[in-house]
C-alpha cells in the first residue's frame, strides 16, 4: 500500500443494527477484505484496518467495520479513477 494511503475511520451509523454488533472471526474477515492474515495485523498496526476486539485468547472484528473499511477502498479507487 502507498504512502498516499488514508488512514481507516469507522462510522458507526447503519440501518441494520444487527450488522454494527455482530463480530466475525480472522477467516472471514480475511475474506470480505481480500487481503493476508499479515496484511490485515501490518495494516492494524498503521491505523489503516479496523481494530480486532480481544475475546479473551480469540479476537474478532466488528462486521460492518470491515465493510465499511472495503467500501472505502472502493471509493479510493473510484476517487482515483475520476481524477
């Protein structure tokens, strides 16, 4: 990833409530956002990918961020594409 890279930001406003509470595990976060297990911790570690949520020895991540994080990307591109 670049250095024009913008850090991740998280808005915790949705319509599906479910989505904002539900926390999913390493292998489907590594699928929603098409990137490696060290990718996703290198990236964390930037600030640039939505922090895990300790549940004791597991972690997980909040869904929507993840989602939200990969329309992001999306946008980024798309902002790129148009200019």
């Amino acid at each position: 990833m670049g250095s024009t890279a913008k850090p991740y930001t998280c808005s915790r406003e949705s319509t599906a409530p479910t989505e904002i509470n539900e926390l999913i595990r390493l292998p489907t976060v590594l699928q929603i956002a098409g990137i490696s297990r060290p990718q996703v911790y290198v990236l964390m570690r930037r600030g640039r990918f939505p922090q895990g949520v300790k549940l004791g020895r597991a972690t997980a991540w909040v869904r929507k961020e993840i989602n939200d994080w990969v329309q992001q990307r999306i946008a980024e591109r798309d902002a790129t594409l148009a200019a």
